[in-house]
C-alpha cells in the first residue's frame, strides 16, 4: 500500500512538473516569436511632405519630448516606477492627452520635434496608434519617421495586472525634407529571458542636407536605458558619443536630444533633491570636448510617477533633469527652455532649444 501511495504521490508531483514546463515552455516560445526582432542597423520608412532644408545662419527651433504613452497624465502613477498604475486611466484619456500634446506641437510649430514614448499597439493605452494620430495630424506639412524600440505579446508584471501587448518606439518629425532614416540598435543590457519583454532601445538617425554646404545636419532622436544596473547606460552613451564624433569628424552638423534618463553634471541637482529611492545617474560633460550639452534647470523636465501628481504635495514630489540636447561645436545655440506644462498630460516636460548652423 505505501508503495502505491508513493508511486501516485510521484506521478501527480512528475505531471505538474510536466504541465508547469510545458506551459513556461510555450509562454517562452510565444514570447520568442513575438519580441522585436532587431538589426544593427535598418532603414525606416518616411512619411509626410516637408518642402524646406536647413540653411547655414538660420534659427533652427528643435524640441524634445517624452510624451509618456499618452498614458501618465497627472492622475497616473507606475508600477515600475514604484506606483502601482499600469494602464492609462481610459481610451478617451489617452486621446485626450495625445490631442493636447499635439495641439502644443502645434502652438510652438518646432522646425524638427523628437518624440519618446509613443505607443501604437500596446494594452497600457488601449490599442490607440499614437504615431498614426500624429503623422496624420502633421503629414501636410511635416516628414516623419518612427523607430519600433518595444515590442512584445505580454509582459507578465505586475501579477496584480499584467502589462500585456505593448509596442511603441521614438519618432522624430521634421519640417526639413529627410535624406534617410535610420535605426541603429544600443547595447541590451538584459540577458535572455528576460530580454524578450524588456525594451530593445535605439537611436532613431535622420539626415539633411545643408543649402549652399557639402555637409549635413544629423538629428539623433534617443531614449537611454532606465532600469539598469548603470552598465547598461554607460554602454548606449559610448556609442552614442563614438556616432556624433564619427560625424563631427566628417564636418557635419550634429544634435543628438531625447530622454537620456541620466542628468548632465552642467546641471544644479541641488534644485531637486532625491525623495525617491531611484538615484539619477549623472553624465561627466567634460569628458567630450567637442561638444556641448544643454538641460535647462529652471523648470524639471520629469516628475516621479511613484505617486499620482494632481493631489500631490507639489513642493515635496521628486523631480527628474533626463531630458535634452548635445549638439556639436560648430552649431551656435542661442536659447534653450523647458516649457512647464505642469505634467498635466505626461510625466515629462518638453525642452525647446533654438540653434544656429554655423558658416564655414
């Protein structure tokens, strides 16, 4: 009898076993099939009309901003962040927080604006394509291009609420005719599995060309490792700053802008000390003679999303510098500001910087 007894005991522990790995097995598999598969480097569609080019001795007005999915408006907090929210608060929020924030493109009529955070088929804001919206909206007289930089068919967390089906990416759009478009990927500091439903970030390059000049203007649209154990970053950064001095080196013009998720050392932190647990990683400016790195610490560019903003203690939420520009030193920059939008329909602020290529 005690054999028997052990015998039904180990054959209902060994078809556990059994359904456990073929389940983990297929989650796997599903998961393989459906991450972002990536290249080192890949030519992006264009679309849109743009009918102008940069000229030398010209204001150029460039914006960044990371428009948060269109999901954490000021009501929202993130679980990943230390919140508990993952989904924006309804289809027709989102809407309403992409509408705004392309109504404000709209007032402030940058000649080239980079966009982080846009998503296009993702649970968390409800199926709707932002990229689609905006290239829609802007298409008559703006080029646009967009850099696929998440994509998979269910994260698993939080247990509570999955966050399920997300794609989404960076998009830069420009009243300047666009030569080409390119995603050229970063070092994933994630290893497998665990890479399948973590993002794949890039940058997203555009070129065009200069009047009157053999060379070109270089836009580079980025969005930099978060929640990495800092090697991450320090990888992307390398390779972003090898790029730019590659193309500094040629003679061409070269701004690179876009949620660095780190500040620049040129920045008083003092202006937001740390609340949150999260420790804001800081970017040595000195390390890169030939180039200058521009955040305006007047005004935060990212608010915490541990907590919910609107009945927030507004003097005592933490406060982020990760958004902003690096543009080489043959660009003059003549004013830079971040618009204080009051995180009402994302967590960040858009930075406006306005440069001139120089004569040579």
């Amino acid at each position: 009898m005690k054999n028997k007894a052990l015998k039904r005991v180990l054959l209902t522990v060994s078809v556990f076993l059994g359904i456990v790995i073929v389940v983990v097995g297929c989650f796997l598999i599903f998961e393989s099939a459906t991450t972002l598969q990536v290249q080192d480097t890949e030519a992006m569609a264009i679309s849109g009309k743009a009918y102008e080019k940069p000229d030398q001795g010209r204001e150029i007005r460039l914006l960044t901003w990371n428009v948060g999915y269109g999901a954490l408006d000021e009501k929202q907090d993130c679980y990943f962040d230390g919140g508990t929210g993952v989904d924006g608060e309804s289809l027709e929020a989102v809407q309403t927080n992409v509408g705004s924030i392309k109504d404000k493109l709209k007032e402030l009529a940058p000649d080239i604006f980079c966009l982080q955070e846009l998503d296009r088929d993702s649970k968390r804001s409800y199926h709707f394509d932002e990229y689609a919206f905006l290239a829609d909206s802007f298409g008559d007289s703006y080029q646009s291009s967009f850099a696929p930089n998440f994509k998979t068919g269910f994260v698993p967390v939080p247990l509570y609420n999955p966050t399920g089906k997300v794609e989404a990416g960076i998009a830069t759009f420009s009243a300047f005719q666009m030569t080409s478009s390119t995603r050229v990927q970063l070092p994933i500091p994630f290893s497998w599995p665990v890479s399948l439903v973590n993002l794949k970030r890039c940058l997203l390059i555009t070129r065009y060309p200069v009047m009157f000049s053999d060379k070109e203007l270089v836009i580079v649209n980025l969005h930099l490792e978060a929640y990495d154990d800092g090697e991450g970053k320090a990888k992307q950064l390398k390779q972003l700053m090898d790029f730019l001095q590659e193309e500094y080196d040629k003679g061409n013009y070269v701004v690179a802008c876009g949620d660095f998720n780190q500040a620049f050392s040129n920045v008083d932190l003092s202006k937001y000390p740390q609340i949150d647990e999260w420790i804001c990683p800081v970017i040595d400016v000195n390390q890169y003679g030939d180039f200058s790195f521009h955040m305006d610490d007047r005004v935060p560019t990212c608010r915490s999303l541990s907590k919910p903003y609107f009945d927030s203690e507004k003097v005592t939420h933490q406060y982020y510098m990760l958004d902003g520009f690096i543009t080489s030193h043959n660009i003059t920059v003549n004013s830079l500001a971040t618009i204080d939008l009051g995180f009402k329909n994302t967590d960040h602020n858009p930075v406006l910087l306005s440069v001139t290529l120089d004569k040579r």
